[in-house]
C-alpha cells in the first residue's frame, strides 16, 4: 500500500525544513524550495522560483499530495520577522495552491507567525478580534483570512529552531554563546516559543484529527528574549555575555540597544488545540534542552548542509 505524500512548499525555510524531516519517517515528503541545490535526507526536493505562479500549480497538479503544508515568509516568529514580501503577492499564490489542492480534493495547512498579534496583550487567542498595530501584523491577517476562507487549516506559532540558511535569531544567539561574545536580547520582547521539531509533531496530530480554521500552536510558557537566552547558556553550560552599557557608546549601538529595549508582546494561548490534541504543550526548558541536543546529535548538520554546495569532482590530471 502506497504510504500517503505530503508536500511542503517551503522547505527550505526553517519551519518547512524541521516539518520535513520530522514527517519523513511517517510519509513520503517531497519540498518545493526556491533556492537551488536543496537536498534534505529523505526528502524529495524541487527547485521552482518563488514567484512562478504557473509552475507552482502545475507541480501539485503532478504531484497530486494528499497534503500540502505551506511555510511562506509569513512563517517567520516575531522575533525574526523580515518586512521584505508583499502580502496581495502571497494571497495571490495562497490562492494558486488552493485551488490546485481542490482539483485533486487535498487538503492545505498553513504556518503563520505571532506577529499577527503584535501588541500589549497577554496571551492572545484565536477570536480576539485587536486591531493589527503594525504592517507585519496586518500582513499576516490578510494570509489567515485568506487561507481559513478557502477551509484551510492555520497554525499560527512562534518557532524557533536549526534552519538551512542558519540566520534565525535563535540561532546566531547560540553561536555569540558558544563563541563567548556578547548576546543582544530585549528583555521586553515576549512569545510563546516551541522548538520547531516539536511543533511539527503537534501539526502531524493536527493533520490526523483533520482541524480546519485558524488555532494558535506554540509553546505553554511565555518568555522574553532575554529569559531565553539565560536559559539557552545555562543549558549549553556557558557564560552568558550580555551587550556592553557603556555610555561611550557609537551611535549606531545605541540605536541597536534601544531597539532591543522596545516592548513586543506576541505570546499566544494555545489551549484550543491542546484540546483538541489532548496533547501537552512544550515546555520552553524542555525544548530548549532539545534544541541544544539537536546541536550534537547531527539533527543539525542534516538541515545546515541542505544548502551546501556538492564539492566538485578534482580534474584529471
């Protein structure tokens, strides 16, 4: 019996990546990247520019997945949120992939960000009806909207995690960590973390108990970036160095410093899901603890060299 096919269209993304390997021994997984020479154990992936509309269509009328998981830009937590994307671009090819899953009757799950939330209340659930203050926040709304009117499922999170490109703010966090230089985190910035191996586990439940509509799946605990980092070093067993206050200062650092001092609030209560799961939510300590064993384990290794260059073949002399 032919074991069902999950396409993840992003795989390259750290959200797309850790859903990838983390599926893999359950079904077949093939990854639509937009860089080339993708290669993830176990995964089947093809290369098609992000905004090719028409091949986008054409490869999951191919395919014909049972699932297709989207990790767009809008994946991206609050903490590494990059403004750099039009969101009428990405409703438009949200809209391309759904209609493409109706004609083979499949069904879409979409990763977004908390930085739908961003604003001063705590614990923000699913119906709070806040009105967006920023562009991120707006952005993200639109791609909800868009994907729960076409009877998606969206998982709303905050993840953090290894990734291909290995630029996430987790991550240069511990590599300042283990190099013993200084670490920039706000101690004003909250969310609600999950290691994203973990949040894939969740979303493979989500997908088997076939949930429909927008839910919040991220960690149980809130935690500014600043806490996190105190955690990550303890359990890494190093110093924690933190950025200098020095008033001599140049300009650009005190920028920097004022930036990191801004208060963000994105936590998210993800009581809904865990219902509907009757699964636990990580702990932040815990998925922390994995993430620095994912360090040496060679989980790591597998998603950081899924970017890396073949080497080439010496000449004959």
């Amino acid at each position: 019996m032919a074991r069902d096919k999950a396409m993840i269209i992003g795989v390259d993304t750290l959200a797309g990546a850790n859903i990838a390997l983390t599926w893999a021994n359950r079904c077949e997984v093939v990854g639509l990247a937009s860089r080339r020479r993708f290669t993830l154990d176990n995964c089947r992936a093809i290369t098609a520019a992000a905004d090719d509309r028409l091949a986008l269509a054409d490869i999951i009328d191919a395919e014909a997945p049972q699932t297709i998981v989207v990790c767009g830009p809008t994946s991206r937590s609050a903490w590494d949120w990059s403004h750099d994307f039009e969101a009428g671009s990405e409703s438009e090819r949200l809209g391309i992939i759904c209609r493409a899953a109706n004609r083979c009757g499949r069904r879409v799950i979409v990763v977004t960000s908390d930085a739908a939330c961003s604003g001063p209340f705590l614990f923000n659930r699913e119906n709070d009806d806040h009105p967006p203050v920023d562009g991120a926040a707006l952005a993200i709304r639109e791609i909800e909207t868009a994907a729960t009117e076409s009877r998606c499922f969206v998982a709303r999170t905050h993840l953090f995690g290894w990734s291909p490109t290995a630029d996430s703010l987790i991550e240069q966090m511990w590599t300042a960590i283990v190099e013993g230089r200084p670490v920039h985190a706000s101690g004003a910035r909250y969310a609600t973390p999950v290691l994203a191996s973990d949040f894939a586990e969740l979303l493979w439940k989500a997908k088997a108990c076939n949930l429909c509509g927008l839910y919040n799946l991220a960690g149980a605990e809130r935690a500014s970036m600043w806490h996190f980092a105190a955690e990550l070093s303890g359990l890494a067993g190093e110093v924690l160095r933190v950025m200098s206050l020095d008033s001599a200062l140049a300009a650009p650092e005190f920028q920097l410093k004022n930036e990191f001092r801004l208060g963000q609030e994105t936590s998210l209560d993800s009581r809904v899901v865990q219902r509907a799961l009757q699964s636990p939510l990580p702990r932040l300590q815990d998925g922390i603890a994995r993430f620095v064993e994912q360090a040496a384990s060679g989980y790591r290794d597998r998603i950081t060299a899924a970017l890396a260059l073949p080497a080439l073949a010496a000449s004959a002399a």
